[in-house]
C-alpha cells in the first residue's frame, strides 16, 4: 500500500511542497509498548529513530518482491538512500514511523503523513493522515498490522489527527482487510485502479470490542502455548539429585510428559543422558526446536540462559529462580531486566520466584512444577501467587478429591498474570471452574472486566491475601490504590466474582461449583438423622440469607435406603432449589456401627441423584464423623456439572491431535495424589484424608459406543465436616447463580433529555483553563457546583450564609421560613449528632433564639460558619459520592447519612458507568436499607427518585472524566421526591485511561 506522495517517489521523486516545519520533538519513549500477537508470540512497537538504517534497511531485504508491489504500487526491489532517510526521520509529529521488533529486528513498519484537504504535506490544524504498512512475509498472519494500527491510530489522536486514509491495491486483501475489521467508522472508494480507504479514528463501541477480542485471542493463545509445549528442557539440570532443576526433571518424567524433554547445564559437557533423557551444555547445543524452557539456575546466571533460548526459538519461560523483586531494589532491576529481555525475544515469563505450571490433559500430562506428583485430571482451575499455598490448595483439593485441569504459582508474576489465565480459562473447554488466590492485582480495571466476562460463563472464585497490610507483597509491581478493601471487593462481588475469605473457603465453594449444577434460586431442603445437626443446617441457612425448609429429621434409626428415599424425593419437589444431607454414625443396640463407614450411605445417597430425572439440584453432604463418606461421596465417574446446571461445552483435544476418545500416550500414568506432604497447610481439613489412590473422571470428549443398560454418569457430591461449610459454600452458589441470570439481561444507561453535556463541558474547560489552577485540581465554589450539577438536571438547594443574627434573619427572609440554622465548620458538617443543627425554624424569634444557643455552646460565628437553609419534606438522610481512583477508574458510592453508617462501614459501591438495575441493586444493599422502604411502620421513601439521582451523578463522571469527585450530602429522601442540601465537585485534568488505549503488556 502507498500514500499519495510516495507514489511519485518510487521512481525519481520530485521535490515535495514545502511542508511548514513542525515544532521539535523529543523521543516519544511513552509510545513504546510491548504486544502480545495473534499466536502468542511477543513483539515490541517503538518510534523509528535515524539509528534505524540499517535495521530498515535489512528488514527491506527480507520482504518478498510482491509485498514490496502491494507497497509501493510498482516494482521497488531496494530502498535508496533517500528512501531510508525519509523512513528513518521523523518529527513525531506531522511524521511518524513505528516499527514491530523481535530480537531487536525490525518485523514490520507502519507510518503516517499528515495531509491537507488536497492531498498534500501540511502540518496543524490539518487533521488527515495518510498511512501505509509493511510487513516481512514470515510475519504475516501474526496480527502485526493490526496491532501497528492501534498503536499508529493512538498517536494519531494524540497528535491531533482526527482521520486516517489509505490507498490499498485490490489484489492486496490482507491489508484491506486489516482495515475493515478495525472496527473504526470508515468510507471506501475505488479510486484509479486502487481502493481508497478513510478512517475516522474516534475509537466505537465495535472498535474498543474488536481490540478486546484480539487481546483475549493473543493473550489466551500466549497462555496456551505455556501450558501446551510439545517439547521441555529444563535449564539447571544437575548430576547430582536434588535441587531445583533435577527436581523439575523428574517431576516431568514422573507425570509421563506426551512430548520431548531435555536436560540442560553448563556442566553437562561429557554427559549425554540425564534421568535417560538428553543432556546438553546448552539450548542451543539440542538442535531442536525447544517450545519451553524451565529456568533453574542462580539469578545471575538467567540472563545468559534467558539469551540462548531466546536466539534458539524458545517460546516460553518458567522462572523458578528467585532473588528479584522480592528481595529488595537490586532484585527489581534485575526483574526489570529479565523481563525486558524476555520480550525482545518474543517469549513470556511465568515467574521469576515461580513454583511453576501444571496441565493434566491426557494429551499433554505437563508437570513443570515443584510439586512431586501429578494432581488428578478434573475441570478446576487454580491460579496461584505464592508457592506455599498452593501446595495447600492443590493438596487439599487432592484430599476432598477434586482433580484440576491447569495449575500455575506464578511467584512475582512479572509478566504472566491471572489476566492472563483468566483470557485463557474464559473459553477453555477442559475448565469449569476457576479458582484465585490474589495477593495483588496489578491491573484491576481489566481484572474486572475480564472476571465479569469469565463468571458469565463459568465461576471465578477469588480469594485476596495481603489485605490489611496497607502495601503490596514483596516483589508484585502495581498501581497504587485509595479505595479501601471492602470497596474493591464489592466492586468484585458486581463483576460476578465469588470472594471468599480464606483458602479453605476457596476449596469450599470450588469443590461445590465443580461438581454440582447451578441452584436456581435460594430455598433449601434439609433432611438428615440428626434433628440438632438439621437445626444447625437451619440457622446457618438463614445467617447466609437462604430460604431453608422445615428439616426433614429421619431419626437416628434411619438406614441408607431411608436416605435415598428421602433424597430422591426432595430432589423431585418443586418447593426447592438445593439439598442438604445431614448424617450422622448410627449405633445398633449392640453397640455396632451399621453404616459408620459411609461407603453405604454414600451408594444410597448416589444412587437417588441418579434416579433424579434431571439433576438440576445441587446436593451437599454435612457429615460428622462418618468414616469413608467423603472419599466415598468424592469419587466421582464424571466431575463435569450438568448442561442443565451450567451449560456445559464439550472439550477439545489441546494439541490438535486425533486421539480417540479414552486413548493415552503409551506410558504408565502416575496416580493421583497430593503435591507435597503439605504439613503445615493451612487449610481447614477436618476430614479422613483420601486413600492414596483417586478415580481419574472419565472425560467425554465423544459420545461411547453404544452399551448394554450403560450407568448414567454421575458427578462427585461434596461433604463438608461442619454445617456453616456446606451452607457457606451453597450461599455463594446461590447469589452467583442469581448474578448469572441477572447477567443474561443486563441494565441499561437511561438517556435524560434534560441533561447538558456540551454546557457542562464548556463549565469544565473554562475552570480548568482559568489562571493560576493549580495543575492539580481545584474544588468548585457553591455557584460554580451548582451550575454544573444543573447541566445534569440535579438541584442543590440554595444555602445562604449567616455570619450575625441579622444576616441569618435577612437570608430566612430571602428563603421563606420554616428554615433550618446549620454550622458548616469542618469539625462540625455533617455531624447533627453533635447539636450543630436546628431544624423547623418557623419565625424570626426562633431563629434569633436558635443562633443565640448555637455560639453560646459551640463557639464564636467566625468558628462555626452557619449557614442558613429552607425546609424540605422529611425523609431519610442519605450520601451520594463518586469518585475516580488511578487503579479500579470511577466508583459510584452511597448510603445511610450519620455516625452509624459510617462506623459499620455500610456503604455499597458500583462502577461507572451504573446502569438501572445497578443503581436499584446499590440501594437495597445496604444492611440499613429496610428503614428506606418503611422499616417499622415509617413510609417508604421514593426510591425511584433516588436512583435516577444515581444514574444523573453516573453520568456526569462518566461523561466527564475531569470531574474526578462528587459528593452530595446529605440527600433526604421523602416519600415523595428528594432535596440535595450540600454538594460539593472537584475537577482534575483526567487520569489516563489504560483500558482504552491500544493493547499493551504492563510496561518495565
């Protein structure tokens, strides 16, 4: 593809017309960024500087005759030297070059030319550019140029180009293509035996969800390629056993890994065989291709292995290494380094300080991890931040015999994160279920938006360390947050995230989503032979907010058969919408235990869930000391929930190979059991551990052959030892299955008619560009707050000060009486608890008498500041803030005005932009809500109103994102209508917004 004026100068270019020089530039090092391609692959996109000659020059040569035609529009076989000085110079202004690289090598280039409305060179305030790419052939198909068109647009508008064009030859599809798929709002015209492209580069609503499908695509296909490598070489190989590598070794051998393995070391220059597989002194000495490289060795040796996988192809890297960030300022540098080095070479990194990954897909059976045996295959799974626990969840996991599909403890997760995963899991067929332990969120903008993505279609439980210790672990890099614990994990709990407090909870409610459909609303039945474990069942159903029945007591003298009666007619009756099994030993009158083993009890209880003519119940176990009943209940012929509970997908063979259904690799295959004799767990397991050996589910990845009266299968039912358990995890099934149907039909943002966003705009810049702002924001006078809450069609209610009696008297005359005396000094606003207000004021000599108590008892006027403000209806105080935060962006906040509210805590939050059913939601939350809806006789206040207050304040921030706070307060709320008495609104030049620009890794 060509612009206009290099079609002339592919062959003896005249001269250009003069161009007015564009004002100097420095390097724009903030464009650079590092992307993740379509195959998971990395490349680094940086401006094009005159050092770059050559690289031009030798990327050129590498490009085939027919791409160079589709560039240039004419044979161009090599570049002039006039060529590479205008590809080379830029002004980073009026013309700009960036470039793909890998290994520091030039992949491909895109520029652009501003033009004027002929056609021709012109600088500001023209604002068209035209815009031209090149590709190496070797790189096509990688999404490159969709990535430079990103990046190229953004700089585009950041140098005041509104519009791109670009002349394309028919013949030359893939790059039309680049263009149509873009998602930007364009015309084309066929124009002289060329295709005549414009763009508007105002980033659209299919622009922004184009660029996101592209993200999930790479970075999930980056993930993969980790877990899925069809060869490994353990770099930190040693002779002698023990230690890292050669434990890593023979984890992989140890899982029967399906693809080729190799030891690595220095060292190994004589030997030609470690644990009987290949040994070499060095990646580059396999001869082989090499998709992923575990990393071993001492910190400062990784640089150099980092180096020879990266120029031997290597795609991958798992970092086991420690002494980086977590080990003080020197180990962030060399992170910064390591990770630098990585991308330059297009590889990604789980690490450093990792305990590694694991994948039990028949087909690839990968334990590149520290832990000594594979866990069992199954459909969680689990990400990680810190090796220790994760040998406590995958050892607890193992013992209440749930089996996982990946693992991965990421360490420092310096490049590979839970984003990363969660792109993966998102649209993983082997994974049902998705388990966290979070002891930072580097991004949490995206984490939330990819978690709400993932929970629509599968559960996201999370559990969040390091929440109290006011700064993030030693060696995570993220951005700094003012928004308290609470906040973000309400914001979590809107994106459909299941936040659990501890690792135990997190096995909890993973084991139930796991193996159980979905319930489809609260109402539990409770049946058992106990009659004091079904009332504990009970109470705890209702502290969770459940909608128990009447227990169903069995009586001590009930036998398994009573049980599958008993189950099987529960599960039929449509009054509810889950199951609880309480079960206790029964003793003979001899003395002897008739089921205390639970394997009966668990066949019975198995028995009637496969008699259930659709499992669309979950069912639950509470047992207390019942000896085999767990690990009974656990084995399961199938993990999977049912299409009816979760709408499951059917798995895919990972690698793309055609194996039948049931087939392994020749082999022996380890069995199942825990990671580690994980001692010192600190997960909660009150249960008999599992027998060393667990039934590997039988997956069904193909329909089997027909068979004689074949056994439904059936998923495992979980036991817990304690009442609250099971009911705590059934409770968060139930909000997560009412948060997935509600998701099914999202809100909406209202449109007001009444609502100026141009005045309001025009308000914003004339503050913001007034003299002397400070740079830093600037809080608006009571006039100025009003007028802007005005183009919103929110009125505050006017507020006169009173600094004598006189001036009080002459204000209530201006309002009208009955008025209200309040004192607005900063010790006192908003606290009517401490006698700064007086309320119902009806005629002068009230209020002369009321002004005259307030300075008496609480200080002089200049002290005091009162103010003087017309009645309004009672109602309900309440408080409306808003507020953007660098990390999370802009959160919606209300509650209860007073003390009390504050001291509990009880405000709920949302993030901009709220839609109807959000602000609905926002207020019922609230643990004080029922006194808005005639708690104890009072009238219900006017909601309606309320959450159109909510919905005008949201879009006021989200349309503005220089309004980076509001609050009103207080709001009283009447039965009929609402009066906002006090605002107050600051302005701050925005707050880049990372999750709108083009697509980037975190930048080091």
């Amino acid at each position: 593809m060509q612009s206009a004026s290099e079609q002339s100068e592919a062959a003896e270019p005249p001269a250009s017309p003069a161009r007015p020089a564009a004002p100097e530039h420095a390097y724009p090092d903030h464009w650079e960024a590092d992307v993740v391609l379509r195959d998971g692959g990395t490349a680094r996109i940086r401006p094009i500087t005159a050092d770059d000659a050559d690289r031009l020059v030798s990327f050129y040569e590498q490009v085939s005759d027919e791409s160079k035609y589709y560039r240039f529009f004419a044979p161009y076989p090599r570049l002039s030297a006039k060529d590479v000085h205008r590809f080379t110079h830029h002004d980073f202004v009026d013309r700009v070059g960036l470039a793909a690289t890998v290994g520091g090598e030039f992949i491909a280039t895109v520029r652009y030319d501003r033009i004027n409305s002929q056609g021709l060179p012109a600088s500001a305030p023209a604002d068209e550019a035209e815009v031209a790419f090149l590709v190496q052939d070797a790189h096509q198909g990688r999404g490159v140029a969709s990535a430079l068109l990103e990046h190229i647009a953004a700089v585009a508008r950041e140098r005041d180009i509104r519009r791109f064009a670009a002349e394309v030859l028919p013949a030359n599809t893939k790059m039309i293509k680049v263009f149509t798929d873009a998602g930007y709002t364009q015309k084309r015209s066929f124009e002289d035996g060329s295709v005549r492209l414009h763009l508007d580069l105002e980033p659209t609503d299919r622009s922004l969800a184009v660029q996101r499908a592209r993200e999930q695509r790479a970075e999930a296909r980056s993930v993969q390629r980790l877990l899925t490598p069809g060869s490994v070489a353990v770099v930190g190989a040693g002779r002698a056993p023990g230690g890292v590598g050669r434990t890593v070794l023979r984890n992989l051998l140890g899982a029967s890994f399906t693809g080729r393995v190799y030891a690595v070391n220095a060292a190994l220059t004589g030997e030609t065989e470690l644990d009987g597989v290949p040994a070499h002194p060095s990646v580059g000495a396999i001869g082989e291709p090499v998709d992923l490289a575990i990393v071993a060795v001492p910190a400062e040796r990784v640089p150099e292995a980092v180096a020879d996988c990266g120029e031997h192809g290597v795609r991958g890297l798992v970092v086991l290494s420690a002494g980086y960030a977590e080990s003080g300022a020197a180990g962030r540098e060399r992170q910064r380094e390591l990770v630098r080095q990585a991308r330059s070479y297009g590889m990604r990194i789980i690490g450093p300080n990792a305990f590694g990954i694991i994948n039990t897909a028949d087909d690839v059976r990968l334990n590149a991890s520290l832990a000594p045996q594979m866990p069992a295959a199954g459909r969680i799974g689990l990400f990680t931040q810190s090796g220790a626990i994760g040998i406590a969840l995958l050892a607890g996991l193992h013992r209440r015999g749930a089996g996982l599909s990946s693992f991965i403890s990421a360490g420092n997760r310096a490049d590979v994160s839970g984003n990363d995963f969660l792109q993966h899991w998102y649209d993983d067929p082997g994974t049902d279920v998705v388990l966290l332990y979070l002891e930072s969120i580097g991004n949490p903008r995206k984490f939330t938006r990819l978690a709400r993505r993932t929970a629509a279609v599968k559960p996201v439980v999370v559990v969040k360390g390091a929440r109290h210790s006011g700064s993030a672990p030693p060696g995570h890099r993220v951005p700094v947050t003012r928004i308290p614990h609470a906040t973000v994990s309400a914001l979590l709990r809107q994106a459909g995230v299941i936040r659990v407090d501890t690792v135990t909870e997190l096995v909890d409610a993973g084991l139930l989503l796991a193996a159980q459909p979905l319930p489809a609303g609260p109402r539990v039945a409770i049946l058992g032979n106990s009659e004091s474990l079904g009332l504990l069942t009970y109470d705890a159903c209702l502290t969770e907010g459940l909608r128990p029945l009447r227990p169903l007591d069995l009586t001590t003298a009930a036998v398994p058969a009573d049980f599958r009666d008993a189950l099987a007619a529960a599960l039929a009756d449509e009054t509810s919408d889950a199951v609880v099994v309480t079960a206790i030993p029964w003793v003979g009158e001899d003395g002897a235990t008739e089921f205390g083993d639970g394997e009966v009890l668990a066949a019975a209880l198995r028995e009637a869930v496969a008699s259930a003519p659709a499992p669309t119940k979950p069912v639950v176990v509470v047992h207390v000391e019942m000896g085999g009943l767990a690990e009974a209940l656990a084995v399961a012929t199938n993990t999977r929930p049912t299409a009816a509970g979760r709408g499951a997908t059917t798995p895919e063979n990972r690698s793309g190979a055609t194996t039948p259904q049931g087939a392994r690799a020749e082999g022996p295959r380890p069995e199942a059991a825990p990671a580690t004799a994980a001692a010192t767990t600190p997960v909660q397991q009150t249960t008999t551990p599992l027998q060393q050996q667990a039934v590997t589910p039988v997956r069904q990845d193909a329909a089997p052959a027909p068979q004689a009266a074949a056994p439904a299968p059936q998923a495992a039912i979980p036991a817990y030892p304690a009442a609250e358990r099971a009911v705590r995890a059934l409770a968060e099934a139930v909000r997560y299955g009412q948060w997935r149907r509600q998701a099914a039909e999202p809100g909406r943002v209202p449109e007001y008619e009444d609502i100026d966003e141009a005045g309001a705009a025009a308000l914003i810049a004339g503050v913001l560009g007034g003299d002397g702002v400070d740079a830093r924001g600037v809080t608006l006078d009571t006039e100025e707050t009003g007028a802007l809450l005005a183009e919103y069609g929110i009125t505050v209610r006017p507020t006169l000060p009173a600094p004598t009696p006189d001036a009080a008297v002459a204000a209530a005359g201006r309002l009208g009486y009955p008025v209200a005396l309040k004192t607005t000094a900063p010790h006192l606003r908003h606290r009517p608890d401490l006698g700064g207000v007086r309320l119902d004021l009806a005629t002068e000599e009230q209020l002369r008498t009321a002004y005259a108590e307030l300075t008496e008892v609480l200080g002089k006027p200049e002290e005091l500041q009162p103010v003087v403000q017309a009645m309004v209806p009672r109602g309900v105080d309440t408080v409306v803030r808003s507020a953007i935060d660098p990390a999370v962006g802009a959160v919606l906040s209300f509650g209860l005005s007073g003390a009390a509210s504050e001291l509990l805590g009880d405000t709920a939050h949302r993030l901009v932009p709220a839609t109807d059913r959000d602000a609905a939601e926002l207020i019922r939350s609230l643990r004080t809500a029922p006194l808005l809806f005639g708690w104890r006789g009072s009238a219900p206040v006017d909601t309606p109103a309320l959450e159109e207050l909510l919905l005008r304040v949201s879009r006021l921030v989200d349309d503005h994102p220089e309004v980076v706070a509001v609050s009103l307060e207080p709001v009283v709320v009447a039965p009929r209508g609402l009066s906002v008495l006090g605002a107050t609104v600051r302005l701050a030049p925005p707050p880049p917004r990372t999750d709108l620009g083009p697509r980037s890794l975190p930048r080091y």
